[in-house]
C-alpha cells in the first residue's frame, strides 16, 4: 500500500473497490519460504520499518523465535528433499563439511543444522528399521 496512494497523495486507509482483485491478479503464487526472505530482505537492504513498533521486548522475543522455527522447519523440509535426490550419505557429508566451514563463526551457527541433520538420520532408521 506504500505505493498506492490517494490522489491529494495521502496515503489510503483502504484500497478503492476493485484495487485489492486487480492487486491479487497480478502475484505470482508464493510459499511462506519465500515469505521469510522478502522480509529478510527487506530488513536487511531496505530499511528496518518492519522492526519500529510499540510492541513489548517479549512479544518481539515471541515473534522472534517463532519466524526461526518456521524457518527452520521449511529449511528441513527442503533437507530432506535434498537427501532424497542425492541419498542420505551424500547429504550428510556435505552437511558435515558446511559445519566444520562454519564453526569458527560459533557454535549458534550450526546448531540449528546439526540439529535437523540428526531428526533426519532418526527419521531415516526409523523408516528404514535399522541403526
């Protein structure tokens, strides 16, 4: 709505009949994914408006740990779709090399992958019924 304002310039409370269909039309079908990195984006290269509230450090906490964990289970998902193209050994080998790539920033950057990589392997014994 940034862009779509009223003809004096003010910015619209609400969209005219008809603008919100002819807005709608025009997306290309999005995933929540692709959700998370318009607004990493965004905040990162274009300013940090999504961030300025009134809301309370604990909400913001909240709010905070929540996009992780959606980020997290998307990113898993696409894990192990990965992991069934190239099988699990081969995943596991290049998730190891971008873990020792990447414990020298700390041990906060990898957790969230050593994490997923290992519901991965259990996953997988438990489907495949072996240890």
């Amino acid at each position: 709505m940034r862009k779509h304002r009223a003809k004096d310039g003010s910015q619209r409370k609400r969209l005219p009949a008809g603008e919100r269909a002819k807005l709608v039309t025009g997306l290309r079908p999005t995933t929540l994914m692709d959700f998370l990195y318009e607004l990493r984006r965004r905040s990162n290269y274009e300013g940090v408006d999504e961030y300025g509230s009134d809301a309370e450090d604990a909400n913001v906490e909240r709010f905070h740990r929540g996009m992780l964990h959606i980020a997290d289970i998307g990113v898993l998902h696409y894990e192990i779709m990965l992991a069934q193209y190239v099988g699990l050994e081969a995943y596991e080998k290049e998730a190891l090399a971008w873990i020792r790539s990447a414990a020298k920033i700390g041990s906060w950057a990898t957790q969230a992958v050593e994490r997923r990589l290992e519901a991965l392997k259990l996953a997988h014994e438990t489907l495949s019924g072996s240890k």
